[in-house]
C-alpha cells in the first residue's frame, strides 16, 4: 500500500518503530527500507519515491562514522535542494535527544515537515507515528479510489512483425471481443512480487503518423490509461548513437511541417517545428534509467538471438517524426539542420505525441522508447529489428513495474 524508509542507525530505535509499522496490515514488510547513513538514504532516495520517511536527527555520513549532530538535518535540506532526489510525500523525523529537538525543528519547520522526540517511558512518538501512517493510507486508499484511469498502461506499436509480436511475448494477453472497433485490443497482467499493473496494448494498422494518432486516441478515449509508450525500432543518427541503444524522444517534432518556397527559381523548404517534451517526471524517471547499467545490460544479455555486440546505453534527446521511410544521408543531414543534437527519426511518435497531448481529461502521460535498429542510409536493413522489437518492449515492462 505505501512504501516507507527509515533512515537511523540505532537498531534499537529502528525495531521499535517497525513495530508500529507492523501493525498496519496494508504495509507488508518488502514495502519498509533501511538506511543507518546518510550516504545509504541517499542512494534508496535517488532510486524511489517513498510516501514515508522516518529521519533519524544524529546520523553518519557513512557507517561505521560517528554519528554527527546534525546530519539528518543535512540530509533533509540535500533532499529538498537537489532534483536527483525523489522527494518523499512525508517526512517525520525522530531524535532521542531532546538538546538536538529545537535546533532540528527550524530546519524541519522550514520544509513543512514535523520532528518527534523518541522516548522509550512514553507512547506520544508512537501515537503519533502511527497517527501520520494510517492518514498516509487512508490518503492512499482515496486516491485509488477516486483514480479515473482504467489502465495502467497502454502500450502501441506501429508495426505486427516483429514490434507488437515482442509485446505479445511480455506477459500472458485477452484478447477483448465485443467492441465495433475493428482494432484488435489485448489486456494483460504485469506483475512482481506484491505489484500488479493492468496493461492494455494494440497495434497500428499501418505505419505513419496518422494511423499511430487515431490509434492513440482510440485507445486514450476507450480505454484511459495513466501511461501511454510507443515501443518498437526507429534510426539513430550515427555519431550520436550505436544499434542497440535506447532512445526516449524529447523533444519531438515533425520534420516536415513547413513550408515550401521558391527563391530565384529553386524551390525551398522552410521548416515550422512544432515540438512536444515528455513531462518533467517521466523525464527524471528515464534519467535514472540511464544510471542503471545493470538494467540496460540485463535486457541486452537475456535475449539469445542476434544481438549488437556491445550493452546499449539510453539516449534522452531530440528525435524528428516524418510520413517517410528515410534511407539516404542527404535527407537525414537536411533534417539534422533543424536540430543539430537530433539522436534518432521515425514515423509515429510525434503523431502519438500529439494525440496525447490534446486528448480530453484524463489524459495519459506519454512517452516514446525505441531501440536503433538502422541509420537511415543505404546500409538500411531488418537484421537487428528482432533484437531491437525486444529490447524495446521488455525494458518497458520492466520500467512500468519498477516506476508505475
């Protein structure tokens, strides 16, 4: 139900306050961390939002350091100053010393958050703790409730072999009959330990923008997801990318949205971008993603067909949508010219991009991750479609269950 941290290196202190947490049958024991540094809290911090965090006020910098006066204030102001940090929704702290409580309340005072004073002769701290828990649920339990998204995610391809072929293999699907849509929807389950997520997916009829946009917006209307990803392959720009490499698109534009002229008898193109960004979450979600070489190197490693020879890395970056299948290096410079770090082109994510964007409430958050496949030129062919279709699906699912 919620995820909760604690930060302290008394291990006495620590058990007592799992104690209380423990009573909450909503909170089953993979959902409490611990950190006994400032350093450990750091690094769980930079990796998850929690809804909960106990501060623990007399920290070490690191363990096995003697525990400083003031360093869960220090880590509670490089919370709230740094964005590599995913911010908490509440943060409690607790001190046993009662010298160190006016001091550590400014801070916290001054963040909107509460400190307690730990006593072993009384139940005030755990009255309270246990009071600012069930509120945490209870705000959980309403949000829920009130969450207007039938899916947690849906999921779009642009082409039946290999892309929407590599979804298929994600997870056990259903097909859904009864609609007069004449797409063909599947719902699945992704799941991990105590963590389910509802996933709808389909497949464009044909390749392009438009097609991808209607698709999207059926899908948006019909089925409401809370996250919509286009998966699949796309062409990277050669100096800036390798076969292989992820991309996430930001921002996206379409690169033939201009107007064509004529000066002195030639005929000019000039070019009208219209971009979209990914919203500044999902921005900072695939940054961590692009930390996390263990993951990237998993999804690389675990696929046993023809593969690049080296681990992909991710890319955040501009990519260009056109109505074109691009093989020659004279048009890729051309449309470089309008972005000169564009990382990869293709044909659907700025039409899904705009049906997201301008769909009726609730609208999803929107994003696209694609594998290199090719770069556009002469030497354009399907050997790493395959490879590239997995990649970019299987690294999906396990964002979603990770993040979503």
């Amino acid at each position: 139900m919620i995820d909760i941290l604690i930060i302290d290196d008394d291990l006495r202190k620590v058990e007592k306050i799992k104690t209380i947490i423990d009573q909450f049958e909503e909170i089953p024991s993979s959902n409490i961390r611990f950190a006994n540094s400032q350093i450990e809290g750091k690094a769980l911090l930079r990796k998850q939002q929690f809804d909960l965090v106990v501060l623990d006020i007399q920290l070490p910098t690191r363990a096995g350091d003697t525990p400083l006066a003031n360093g869960g204030v220090n880590l509670l102001q490089e919370i709230h100053s740094r964005s590599i940090y995913k911010r908490p929704i509440c943060i409690v702290g607790l001190t046993a010393y009662p010298e160190l409580l006016t001091g550590a309340s400014i801070a916290f005072a001054e963040t909107m958050w509460s400190i307690v004073l730990y006593d072993d002769t009384s139940l005030e701290w755990a009255n309270r703790l246990t009071q600012k828990i069930r509120y945490l649920i209870e705000l959980k339990i309403n949000k829920v409730s009130n969450n207007t998204y039938d899916y947690n995610l849906g999921i779009i391809t642009a082409l039946n072999i290999p892309e929407f072929e590599a979804v298929k293999r994600l997870t056990q699907w259903k097909r859904l009959d009864g609609s007069s849509d004449n797409t063909t929807y599947i719902e699945g389950i992704f799941s991990e330990k105590n963590k389910q997520l509802k996933v709808i997916a389909a497949c464009a009829p044909d390749m392009g923008m438009s097609a991808a946009a209607v698709l999207a917006t059926k899908m948006i209307i019909g089925f409401t997801p809370q996250y919509l990803a286009l998966v699949g392959i796309m062409a990277g720009v050669e100096d800036k990318t390798r076969i292989g490499d992820f991309v996430v698109a930001d921002p996206c534009w379409d690169w033939e949205c201009g107007k064509y002229s004529t000066t002195e008898g030639l005929q000019v193109f000039e070019p009208n971008p219209m971009p979209y960004r990914i919203a500044p979450e999902i921005k900072a979600l695939f940054q961590d993603v692009q930390l996390d070489k263990a993951l990237l190197n998993t999804v690389w490693s675990e696929w046993h067909g023809k593969r690049p020879q080296t681990a992909p890395i991710l890319h955040i970056g501009p990519c260009a949508s056109g109505a074109s299948v691009i093989a020659d290096k004279t048009k890729l410079t051309l449309i470089k010219q309008q972005n000169r770090k564009l990382v990869g082109i293709d044909m659907e994510t700025y039409g899904v991009m705009h049906a997201a964007f301008q769909s009726p409430e609730p609208s999803p958050c929107f994003f696209s991750l694609k594998v290199v496949s090719d770069y556009a030129d002469v030497k354009k062919n399907d050997q790493f479609q395959e490879y590239a279709s997995y990649a970019s699906a299987d690294l999906l699912r396990r964002i979603a269950l990770k993040y979503f």
